[in-house]
C-alpha cells in the first residue's frame, strides 16, 4: 500500500525533481553523518587534551607536594637535636615561598570540573599541612630561644611537638598517596569514555555505508520503475511501429513527468500515423475527395499525403481524358479501317467489271479475226489475256485481304487435326511431297472458315515454294502459356533474314511474278487475321536452310 | 437437235438486267454459241426492268419466266429489284438467276432470302461462261413452268 502510493507520487514527479531529491538526500545523509564524525572527532580531542592537560600535571603536582611535606617534616625533625641554621633557613623559605607556589600550582590544575573530588582533598590535606606548618614555625621559633638560652621545658615541648608533626605528616602522605590513586582512576575513566566515542564514531560510519547503500538500491530500483520500464516499453512500441505496425496503445499509469509527456509524444506521432495510414487507405482506394488533417502546420507527411492526393487525382483525370481521347481514336480509327476496307472492297469490285469486258472484248476479238492473227499476234493477245488474269488475281486478293480478319459469328472448337487434314484434302500436293503432322495438334476456338484460311495459307506456302527434290512439310503445334504456337516447317530453299518482314507484306513477292505466279498476298492474310485474333506470326529461316512459319493463337 | 429453252413448242421469253453493255453482248454472244433463240429482253437497271415488267411504258405481250439479273446498278441494284418483284402479286413468282461479280457473302444471303433460283459469278473468261450459260439452259429446259 505504501509503497503503489510512493511509486503513484514518485510518477507524478518530474524526473528532475526525483534526482534532485535523492542528491539531496545522499547528500544529507553524507553531511549528517561527516558532521557526527567531527563533532565525534572533536569529543574524543577534547577528552584527549583534558587527559594531556590534566594527568600528569596533577599527578606531579601532588608528588611535588608529598615530596614538599616530605622535605618540610624532615627538616623540622632535625632541628630540635642540634644546631642547624642551613636546615632552619631551608625550613623557613619552604614555609614561606616554596610551599605558597606548590600549592597554587596543585590548585589551579585541580580546577577542572572532574577533578573535583581531587581538589576537596588536596584541599582538605593543605588544611591539615596548614596546622603543621604553624607547629613547624613553633619549633623555629623555640629552636631561636635556645640558641640564646638553653632551657629544658622548651626542649622537651619541642620533642613532643617533633612527634606530633611526625605521625600528622604520614598521615597526609598516605591521604595523597590515595589521592594521586583517585586522579589515576579519573583519567582511566576518561580514557574509557574516549574509546567509547571512536566506537561510535566507527558504527557511525558503518551506519551511513548501509544508508548509502540502501538509497542507491532504491534509487536503481526508482530509476528501473520509473525510468527503464517505461522506456523499454515505448521503444518495443516504436519499434513496432518503425517496423510499420501502426498500433493503438494506452500507458496504464497516468504520468505528469518528462516519461508522461514521452509517451503522449509517442502516443501522438502513432495516432498521427494511424490518421495518415485511414487516409493514405482512403486515397490507395480511390478517395482523391478525403481531406487530409494536418497535425501542424509542419506536418510533412500530411503535406506528402496532399500531395499525392492532388497528383493521384490529377493523373486519373489525365488517364481518364488520355482513355477518352484514346477511345475516341480508337473508334476514329476502327472506322478509317471499315472505311479503308470499304473502300478497298468497293475499288477491286469496280476495277474487275471493266476488267472482265476488256477480257471479253480481246477474247472475241481473237475469235473474230482468228485465221488471220499472225503467230505474234496471237502471242500478244495470249500475254494480253495473261496480264488481265493476273490483274483479277491481284484484286481478288485485295479483296479478300480487305475482309480478312475474326469473323465475329460462329466462333466454335476446332480440331486442328481435321482442319490440316481438310486442307490438304483440298490442296495440290505434289507426289514427291511428303507431309508431316503432330499425332496431337490441339484444339483451338474460332471461326471454321478463318482457321481454314490460315492453316491453308502457311501450308500451301510450304508446298507451292518448295524447290526440294523431296519437298517435307512439317506441321507442329503445342501449348505455350496462353498460347497455342503452331509451326509448319519446310525444306525449301529457306529466306534470307532481311526478307522476314517483307514476307508478310501484300504483293510482296521474292519471284518474278513472270517466273512463278504468286500474288503475294497469302501471308498478309494470314497474318492479319491471326492478328485480329490476338496471335503473332514469325519467320525462322536462313537461305538454303528450310525455313519454319510459327503463328500463335490464344488458348 | 432442239436447244432452245422451250415450254411444250413455245420458248420463253428471257428478260435480262444488266448495265454494263460488255456483259450484255457477253451474254448474247453466249446464247449464240449455245443456239438458245429465246426472245431476250434487256433492260439496264432495276427500275427499267420493273416499268417493262409492269407494261407500263408499252404492253407486254407475255411476261419473261426467266430473270437474269446484275446486282450493282445505277438507279436500282438487284436486290432492291428483287424485293420490288417479291412483293408484287404478278411478278412474285418470276425464277430470278443472279449474275453479278459480287462474291460478298451478304449478297448472296440476301439475295437467296428474296427467293432466287441461282448465284452465279460471271467469270472473267469468255469460255468459261460459255459454259456456265450451257448449264443454265439445259436446267432450264429440265424444268417446268405454270401456265398462264
């Protein structure tokens, strides 16, 4: 609970904000514990100076003391047995100055606050010392009376006196000997407290190396929830949608901070392309009317969009003008052919009326003079009469040329087995000449008379131009994709490249007419009605080589 | 040897249309070569033969059994004759041979739909339709026409 209400508060923060507070918070923590550790430090230097100050100062002091009772005692003892004035003068300056400073030292030291015990003693032994020093200046002061003048009494008060000082002065020296003892056990215990501080001070600084360690855990775990996840999970969606996988997403924490405002970016530029994607759909299927919304005014690929609209609505207009102005041509065109047809059918009628009359006229002519036509003559008539039939020939050719072509009616299934067979049946096959067919020739679908014409064309062609002392036709026929390819195949005397083309044009012929009278049409036929059927026609063939005619013609 | 186109002693009369003055003589010359003597009428179009069929220029004494007809000529063709006599109750029953230079297949569907004995295609050689016009008189003298 605390802790989705923590991450809850932490989303709503900015990053800035979040690594500004967790520097902050090291940095509190580092500056806490450093200045624990000074003032620590700062304790345990105290207590050291304290202990460097006061230990063996007081100690001396209090020997210094002993040592001054000491000497102070010894001396008094001495001085009622005999006559001593260096001892007495050394007595008397003790008294006087040595022990004033002495006890001013121990006094002062004494002053720090933990040695107040120390002092109620010292003080309470100086007391004591005090009233020896006053018998001590008795026994000078008796011990000067004697010199003057010997008396007894005085003697005697002076020994008791010596006795008295003596067991007062152990006395005291035994008071300091403990007393020195106290001071000890009073340092030791500071000493203690000292060491008691460093321990501390050491589990301090373990303390602040675990903090450290746990707010660096939290702020990985912090930066990993807040930061990484999100991240990975935006980039995973952009990925997708750079690898053109345009998809719907929704973050599934409101977020205010810099990720937030990430993922809104992320969540606008995948709308935008999901816009663009309806309507680039729109526009691929025909749309050229759909606005296109424009994220900004910078919106480039929107501009592209527009673009390609206006250019794709421009160019169907186009293709749509091109279609009709090609229609129209089209329909211009078939119409010049019919009327070029027309006019070819209509022109080679006309010519063969007036054909036939001078035919006629020169027959009856020839008839009429008979007898008496010289030989020459009659051979003129002849060439006459031969020039006209070739001339019928010619337009008869024309004509039929005029009208080749699919005969829309009747379009039926046609073995072309039987349609070779019939055309030859109805063709001057030479002796000599053999034919050979595919045992399988397929079957095709046209018009019977059309299909007729063709087959007849190429093969008589085969048969007519064959110089070969045994002519061989070869007639083949095989599906090839959409297209049934035919070939019929001779042994003649083959063309020459450059003639290929020529070989399908009308009235073109490879022989003088004189020689071999040959029209030159056939072909042209055939080609134009194969090619009104959708088919082609080639030549494969080199001089002296045979030469193979292939025609295709839809399956 | 009697060649003439006859019915019973009397020959019936042949009515040529034909505008083309070469085929005409072409004809003659043919029925000459194959002695057929019948009475030959000719006429050069379409509306010429009808008005003559009609009698109404001047009275005919007996109607030709037997048409031979051009169908490409000026004023009226063939056909639009063809469907002229076709439809005229006295002229309906006329056996009309075409001789024409049209190889069209239309042509000859349509003229075969207006009832017609026979399509020929006048040939280019003089011999050739010498004999055609052979064959044609001795199917006329097969058969047999009504009375009137």
């Amino acid at each position: 609970m605390f802790f989705e209400g923590l991450i809850r508060r932490l989303y709503k923060m900015r990053i800035g904000t979040r690594t500004a507070i967790s520097f902050f918070a090291v940095i509190m923590v580092v500056l806490a514990f450093t200045v624990g550790a000074l003032l620590l430090l700062q304790y345990g230097k105290n207590i050291d100076i304290k202990i460097a100050k006061s230990y063996s100062p007081v100690i001396s002091s209090i020997k210094n003391y002993q040592d001054l009772i000491e000497e102070s005692g010894s001396l008094a003892y001495d001085i009622p047995l005999e006559k001593n004035t260096l001892k007495k003068n050394r007595l008397r300056h003790i008294l006087k100055r040595v022990y004033n400073s002495h006890k001013l030292d121990l006094i002062n030291i004494c002053q720090e606050p933990g040695l107040a015990d120390i002092k109620k003693r010292v003080i309470n032994a100086d007391k004591r010392f005090e009233k020896i020093m006053l018998v001590q200046k008795e026994i000078i002061a008796f011990s000067d009376t004697l010199e003057k003048n010997n008396n007894l009494a005085l003697r005697d008060s002076m020994l008791v006196r010596r006795e008295v000082i003596e067991t007062e002065i152990n006395n005291i020296k035994l008071d300091l000997n403990e007393t020195s003892l106290m001071a000890i056990a009073v340092f030791n215990r500071l000493t203690t407290q000292k060491f008691a501080s460093y321990r501390t001070l050491s589990y301090l600084l373990l303390i602040m190396i675990f903090a450290i360690m746990v707010l660096s855990l939290l702020s990985v775990y912090i930066t990993n929830v807040t930061i990484i996840q999100p991240i990975k999970e935006l980039s995973g969606i952009l990925d997708e949608v750079g690898e053109g996988k345009i998809i719907n997403f929704q973050s599934h924490i409101a977020r205010e901070d810099e990720i937030g405002e990430m993922i809104n970016s992320a969540q606008k530029v995948v709308q935008g392309f999901k816009t663009k994607e309806q309507v680039a759909n729109a526009i691929g299927k025909g749309d050229y009317e759909i606005k296109v919304p424009m994220l900004s005014r910078k919106d480039r690929l929107g501009k592209a969009l527009t673009e390609m609209r206006d250019n794709l609505k421009l160019s169907k207009q186009r293709v749509e003008e091109t279609i009709y102005s090609l229609e129209s041509t089209n329909i211009r065109l078939e119409k010049k052919n019919k009327e070029l047809d027309q006019f070819a059918y209509i022109t080679s009628h006309d010519l063969k009326s007036p054909l036939r009359g001078i035919n006629n006229l020169a027959e009856w002519i020839e008839e009429d003079l008979d007898d008496k036509m010289t030989p020459e003559s009659k051979k003129y008539f002849n060439l006459l009469k031969g020039r006209v039939h070739r001339m019928e020939g010619l337009i008869n050719s024309i004509l039929t040329y005029s009208r080749a072509g699919k005969t829309l009616e009747t379009q039926i299934e046609i073995d072309t087995n039987e349609m070779v067979i019939d055309v030859l049946n109805n063709s001057d096959i030479p002796e000599n000449c053999s034919i050979l067919i595919d045992d399988k020739l397929p079957i095709i679908v046209g018009n019977k008379r059309d299909t007729f014409e063709v087959f007849n064309v190429f093969i008589s062609n085969a048969i007519n131009h064959n110089t070969s002392q045994e002519p061989v036709v070869n007639i083949t026929g095989k599906r090839k994709g959409t297209l049934i390819e035919f070939c019929i195949a001779d042994n003649g005397p083959g063309i020459e490249p450059e003639f290929h083309q020529k070989v399908y044009t009308i009235f073109q012929t490879l022989e003088r007419r004189d020689d071999v009278e040959n029209i030159g049409a056939g072909l042209a036929i055939g080609k134009k009605i194969i090619e009104d059927y959708g088919g082609e026609t080639w030549v494969q063939s080199e001089k002296g080589m045979g030469a193979k005619f292939y025609f295709t013609w839809p399956a | 040897m009697n060649n003439n186109l006859n019915m019973g002693d009397k020959l019936v009369n042949i009515l040529l249309v034909e505008d083309d003055e070469v085929d005409v003589m072409n004809v003659k010359r043919a029925f000459k070569k194959n002695n057929v003597t019948n009475p030959l009428f000719i006429c050069n179009n379409g509306l010429e033969a009808l008005e003559f069929l009609r009698g109404s220029k001047e009275p005919l004494a007996e109607l030709p059994k037997i048409i031979l007809l051009d169908l490409n000529m000026p004023k009226m063709g063939g056909i639009e004759f063809l469907r002229e006599i076709r439809k005229d109750d006295k002229l309906k029953n006329l056996s009309v041979f075409v001789m024409t230079t049209s190889n069209e297949d239309k042509d000859k569907v349509d003229a075969y739909n207006l009832n017609i004995a026979g399509y020929i295609l006048k040939p280019l050689s003089m011999e050739r339709f010498v004999e055609a016009v052979s064959t044609l008189n001795n199917y006329w003298k097969l058969c047999e026409y009504p009375e009137h």
